[in-house]
C-alpha cells in the first residue's frame, strides 16, 4: 500500500511534512481533507490502529472547533458522536494525517515521522 497523506494544502505545518516526506523519498497518494473528508467508517479504523485517543483527533486550534464551541461540547458526547461530527467536516480534523503500512500519523512531529516512517 502506498503512503496516503491528507491534508490542508493552505496549511503550513501541513507544507512542511509534505516537503519533509518529499525530502525523505517517502512516495505518497494526497488526499485534500475538505474536498474528501475522511469519513466515519476510516475515522473508526484508522482512531483504533493508531493508538491514540479519540481527543488528539480534533484540529483545536482550529476556527471551526472554536466557532462550534467543541471544547465545552465533547465532555458531553458519545464516542460515535465525536466520530459524526468529526467525520462532518474536515476543518475539524487535526492534520496532517499519514495512513501507512508502518503506522498512522496524526500531526506533524518530526521525531516520531522518522521512527515511524524510516524504519
């Protein structure tokens, strides 16, 4: 499987690990993430293999998270429910993203993309 990187093209922290992975050699698939937002079904698989918590998932510093007032809400919701409305829109979504048979990156941390990815 090749790498699937999705991300937000305007995003800088998202230009940064794309010239990372290019610099790299690391082939992958873009995905732009509010053309072709992950849905429900990926958030579930790729939440569960990635090991991190449903909460590292979420763009907080985002406008949209922000504007919705996640912050005060999720305390509130469901699992399912956080999956829906992150899965509702891509602005939501922390980025970038990388699905790879090594593992799956949530946010751009160079330490961990290097132990991930070249080993």
């Amino acid at each position: 499987m090749k790498n699937l990187f999705i991300e937000y093209p305007k995003c800088t922290t998202c230009q940064k690990a794309k010239k990372w992975l290019e610099s790299h050699n690391i082939e992958f698939i873009d995905r732009h993430i509010v053309e072709n937002n992950p849905t429900e079904k990926e958030l579930i698989e790729w939440i569960q293999k990635s090991g991190k918590e449903l909460k590292k998932w979420f763009n907080t510093s985002g406008l949209k998270y922000k504007e919705l007032n996640l912050k005060e809400k999720l305390a509130n919701m469901s699992e399912a429910e956080k999956i829906k409305i992150l899965a509702s829109d891509g602005m939501l979504v922390k980025r970038p993203i990388v699905i790879s048979d090594k593992g799956i990156l949530v946010g751009f941390k160079e330490d961990e993309w290097k132990r991930v990815l070249l080993r």
